[in-house]
C-alpha cells in the first residue's frame, strides 16, 4: 500500500509517499523542508502536494505525520503543538488536507522507535552488545534539535511504543564540572531540563560555559567556522578532530552526560531488548560515542553498573529512521 509519512521538527520537516508491504518500506518519493521558512505545517503540505506526480497521490491510503511535541487526544482527534516551531497540527485537518480518513499524528521518537523495526545490522553501531533478548523491552533516545525518548513493549505480535517528554526532566549532574554547569544556568532559570545541555544547542551552552568560565577564547579558526556557517556544527567537529581546546572539552562534557542520561533512563523499563541511540547529532559523532566515554558514563550506576553491562546498546546510522516509523504506522491505522 502507498502511503504518506512526514516527520517535523525544529529544524527541518520531511514528507514522504512510500510503499509499505510486509513490514518493508521503500521510498517512492520524498522531499525535505526548512522548517522556519513557512508559517504552518499546512504550507509544507501543499508545497509537498503541488510537487508531487498526481499519479502517485492518486493511490494514497494513509497518512501518519510524527512531530516533535507531545501528543494531546481530543474529542475530534489526535492535535499537537510543534514544541520548537510557532506550528500546530489536529487530525481532523490533516484529513482534509489529504484528502483521507485514515490519519495518524504520533510523536517523532514514536516514529524513530517504530522505525528500529525496518533496521538491519548495517544500520547501526554496536556500542555494547549486552545480552540480547527477543521481545525484551526496548528503549529510543536521542539528542537533536532537542531531546526525545520512548520505550517499546512487546504486546501480541509487535512492539507497542510508550512515547513521553523525558527530554523535560531534569538535568542531574556527575561531576564538579557538571555541577558548575548546573549553578551557571540555575542562575538564570528556576529548572534546568536535560534537553537544555543534551541537544544541539545545549552543546553550545555548554561550549558558552566553558569559555566565560575559564575566560579564555576560541581559536581563530574555530571562530571563523561559527561565523561562516553552523555554530553547532563547527564545534562538533572541532571537538571531534580536538583542533580546538574548548571544543574538545565541550565535546567530552556532554558525550558524558549523554551516557550518564542514556543508563538513568535505561533503568526505567530495564531495556534488555537493546537500546537505540537516533537523533540528528548520534551518526555524526558515532566515532567519539564509541570511544568509551559514552559506555563508562552509561555504566556507572554504583551498584548496577553490573545490570548496565547485560543492555545492548546501539547508534542508528539510518537518519531516515522515523520516516521508516512513521510509514510503518500509516499502514497499520
């Protein structure tokens, strides 16, 4: 069957016609948008639409969009506002919209967890094989725009996703330097979430910290890659190829908090069925996240360090992953 998959987020909004049989998803024709260049979601959908062969939404039978916000049921169904995006989307429009009765919005790591269904081995890096358990439970996480996870249970025949906001938590520090970081923002907030330091920007928040901390400075190529293009991206990978001090330590403090967050959730539903690390920043730093700060971070529980070691403990490599998901779902409503 055709359907249509969509995922939204801060940064970026993909839509997608795909054909879905037997659990196998191929992608038949997808586009990628600028998220903050239009008003609405509705705006996306109609440049997707108008540039879309009428042959091929001729057999649409589905819609699933997965957003990045949490999902509120109402009367007249499913509605959810985009939690870094002015942009808010309700079922019953999204229906005429399509053009369809059958539609479905879930939350994006929703999509992402039912996504880890359609992966293969050469979709991911074992970070710690752990001791496999068919059906066992499942945990997604990852660190993006923002921050999101979501547990999968084995129900009947197939896993049924928990999503939640766990990203809205909050930020529990391990070390003096995480402690320091923890003062430094309470200074200006009364709570501190996870996602505030374990996402894309939180990694230049904590970049920011280090810098006026120590006072000292950036080096002059680091500066000139923030100015010319991503400030994110440009201290990513000057942490990851260590040309610069600060971005190196700013790369390692939350490579580690990463790992610490990845095992406190881990200890929520004791995912013996592995656990799939996803998210825009993962694939890009798998290298640094398989060096072992991440697994030592995740490992250390005190007394259930031990348990830590028995999870398995994956990067999703597949950045169309809750694509996959979402197409998934569209063809089960």
């Amino acid at each position: 069957m055709n359907v249509i998959s969509g995922d939204v987020g801060g940064t970026k909004t993909l839509l997608q016609i795909a054909e879905v049989n037997d659990g196998a998803v191929r992608s038949i024709h997808e586009q990628r948008f600028d998220s903050r260049r239009f008003a609405s979601f509705d705006e996306v959908a109609r440049c997707f639409l108008d540039n879309t062969p009428a042959d091929i939404i001729g057999d649409l039978q589905a819609v699933c969009v997965a957003v990045a916000g949490p999902i509120e049921d109402t009367a007249d169904g499913r509605r959810v506002d985009v939690t870094n995006l002015p942009w808010s989307l309700q079922e019953p429009s999204l229906a005429t919209l399509f053009d369809t009765g059958r539609v479905r919005l879930i939350n994006d790591f929703e999509a992402v967890a039912y996504g880890t269904e359609t992966l293969t081995g050469a979709d991911l890096v074992v970070l710690q094989r752990g001791l496999d358990q068919p059906r066992g439970n499942r945990m997604t996480l990852g660190a993006g725009t923002g921050f999101g996870c979501c547990q999968s249970l084995w129900q009947g025949d197939r896993y049924l996703v928990m999503p939640s906001e766990a990203g809205h938590t909050d930020f529990a520090p391990n070390d003096a330097t995480q402690m320091a970081l923890l003062s430094h923002l309470l200074g200006n907030a009364s709570q501190v979430e996870i996602e505030q330091v374990l996402s894309g920007p939180g990694l230049k928040t904590i970049f920011d910290f280090l810098r006026d901390s120590r006072g000292i400075s950036a080096s002059v190529g680091l500066r000139d890659a923030m100015h010319d293009g991503d400030p994110i991206a440009a201290i990513a990978q000057f942490g990851k190829t260590q040309r610069d001090p600060l971005a190196r330590d700013a790369l390692d403090v939350f490579v580690k908090i990463y790992g610490a967050v990845a095992g406190n959730l881990a200890l929520l539903c004791l995912p013996y069925g592995g656990i799939f690390i996803a998210g825009g920043i993962a694939p890009k730093l798998s290298a640094v996240l398989a060096d072992g700060r991440f697994t030592t971070a995740f490992r250390n529980k005190g007394k259930m360090s031990a348990l830590m070691a028995r999870f398995p403990l994956y990067i999703v490599r597949d950045e169309g992953v809750g694509m996959k998901g979402a197409a998934i779902v569209a063809s089960r409503i």
